[in-house]
C-alpha cells in the first residue's frame, strides 16, 4: 500500500498563549521539547522533519520502530533523547552529524525514542479532515499494537489537570501545555493549535553583542549572569528590537567595547563554545564592559542557558551589574519522562 497522500506535508502548529483556552471544547496535551516528525508506515517507511527533511539518516535505531506502524499510516509526533528519565534537547541536537560512523556511535549511546500525538491516516485512510476526538481514538487503538521506542502522549480535557501538568511536567523536559480543540480538523502548517508556555523574567548584564547582516546596526545582545565564583557566564542572546533602536544600540555598546570575555577566561563559558553547529559568522561577537543590565522573560532552561531566544522587557538603570546573579533563575522540579507517560 502506497501513502495515503503525498508526502512531504508540513505539521499543523501553534500560537503561543501565555493563558489557556477554558473548557469546554479544547483538549490539553504535555508540549515536547524534542524534533517534530511525521511518519509514514509502508514500503519504504520514512521520518520527515518539520521543513520536509528526512530524520532517518540520523536516527538509524528508529526504523524498527516505523516499521511496527501499518502500511499506509501516518503519525504526528516528536523526536526525543531521554537521560536519566529527563529529555534532553542537548542530547538530541548532538544525534545531527553528518559522518555515518558518529551517527552509529550515537544511535548506541544516545538513544532516541518517538512520542506520537495524533493520528494522520489509518491503513490508508485520510483522517485529516476527521475531528480531533476521532483520530484521538484511532490513535490510542494503534498504540495497543505499538511497542517501544513509541510512546503515547496523555491527553486530558480537565483544565485542573492540565494545570498540575504545566508545572509538575516542566522538570521532565516538557515546554507547556499544547491546547486542541475536540472537534478541530488537521491542518498543515496553520496556527489551529494554542501552545501554552512558561513566561518568566530575568535581570541579565549585557556582555557583548553581535552586529547584523546589514552590518551598521545590532544584531543581537549576548545575555549574561555572575556563577558563585564571581565569572560572567554566557546564558542567552536577545533580539527583538527595532530597526532604529538596533542603530542606536550599535553607537552605544560601541563606546564600551572590551578586551575583557565571558567565563573569567574559561572558554567553555563563551558564546557560542559549547555548539559545533555555529556558522563563523554567526561566532563573532564583540565583548563590552559588563554594567548594562537588562530585563529579559524567558521560557524554558536548558542545562545552564535559555534554550530559546529572550524577549526584551526593559532597561535596568537601576540595578547594579553585579546583582545579577544565577540564582533568580527558575529550576522546575516534578516527575521525570516516564511519569509524564503515564499521565
């Protein structure tokens, strides 16, 4: 049996509420923090990324799984690297290697595992024009004949419920809520869906900064915090900001210029260090002195660095560099993979 459609497709997404739709008619699902996937079971079964790419080249290890799937089955789901029951986007990101032997090495040592949360087509059967709870039970009947590295991601329709995940589940790797309406259709690359997110703030020294493309303006500003032994330690870049602000920041951040660097000297604690997939360009950067402080809100840790870009909040004149420490980060604490698997 061929594919029910063409593929590749684009995923359905969503837009980010920093406050949940209210019940009735929505469904809340734990949001993972892995590779988006499509995967379509058949002769050859293949692994489609978010822009269409194939993921298989990289993720060996994954094809007994897509082969479990029915002829003709599609599934909706993420990529993840799990470490002592916590995903780790670190990890994942490490599985991306263009030399056949690393890939192999990694498929060993770092194994990836598949989290399916919706259901695309059944034995050739196009479900995407079929209302959500449907294919939400169709889903659930496939997976009493799935077995490991797939996994079922919990559904709930109690926002009370959905409320303990957002909090209790952001230890295990999990982003947020993504909220879906019972009788919603699938639709490729349309914004249908609400991704519910953490938002917090954080005061940061403005350590360096990377000029744009057009070359007479800011690109972005690299986000900094004191450690316990008093270095600056590199957590994040900001850019949101205007086109008029980014060329008067450029005039500013260029008259405090420094020879000086993140980490004390210790090069790991650098921008851009510990990332082999850094263009050269996109390395560069120029080091200020550190006193500008800036307030930032942020998403999600990961490891010791925001894992997405910042948002600009505001300016702090009135807050010494030397206050902004590690310790105003937030670190989530709750229940690991496998209980989030459990729901």
């Amino acid at each position: 049996m061929t594919y029910p459609f063409t593929p590749p497709i684009k995923p359905a997404i969503a837009k980010i509420k920093v406050i949940p739709p209210s019940p009735p008619g929505w469904v809340y699902e734990p949001k993972w923090d892995g590779f988006r996937m499509i995967a379509y079971g058949g002769d050859p079964v293949r692994m489609d990324s978010r822009n269409g790419k194939t993921l298989l080249r990289y993720f060996p290890e994954l094809a007994a799984g897509l082969n479990q799937l029915p002829s003709g089955t599609v599934v909706d789901g993420e990529v993840v690297v799990v470490v002592d029951d916590i995903t780790k986007f670190d990890s994942l990101q490490l599985r991306i290697h263009p030399a056949k032997s690393r890939v192999d090495m990694l498929a060993a040592e770092i194994p990836a595992q598949l989290v399916c949360f919706d259901l695309l087509a059944d034995k050739g059967e196009d479900l995407r024009d079929h209302p959500y709870a449907e294919r939400r039970d169709r889903l659930e009947s496939l997976f009493d004949n799935l077995a490991h590295p797939w996994h079922l991601t919990p559904v709930t329709e109690d926002l009370t419920v959905a409320e303990r995940w957002f909090h209790e589940f952001e230890h295990a790797g999990c982003d947020g809520i993504i909220c879906k309406q019972i009788d919603g259709v699938y639709r490729e690359n349309k914004r249908d869906w609400i991704k519910w997110k953490h938002r917090r703030d954080a005061d940061c020294v403005v350590g360096g900064y990377r000029v744009h493309k057009d070359g007479d303006k800011i690109g972005s500003i690299l986000l900094g915090l004191y450690n316990d032994q008093g270095d600056l330690h590199f957590i994040g870049h900001c850019s949101g900001f205007s086109d008029h602000d980014r060329v008067e920041l450029l005039k500013q951040f260029e008259k405090i210029r420094s020879d000086e660097s993140f980490g004390g000297g210790d090069k790991t604690r650098e921008p851009g260090a510990q990332s082999r997939w850094s263009s050269e360009k996109s390395a560069q950067w120029t080091p200020v002195d550190p006193g500008v402080v800036v307030q930032i809100s942020y998403d999600q840790l990961e490891g010791g660095r925001f894992r997405h870009a910042t948002r600009f909040e505001r300016w702090r004149q009135d807050k010494p560099a030397s206050e902004c420490t590690m310790d105003q980060l937030v670190r989530p604490e709750g229940g690991g993979f496998s209980d989030v698997i459990a729901g």
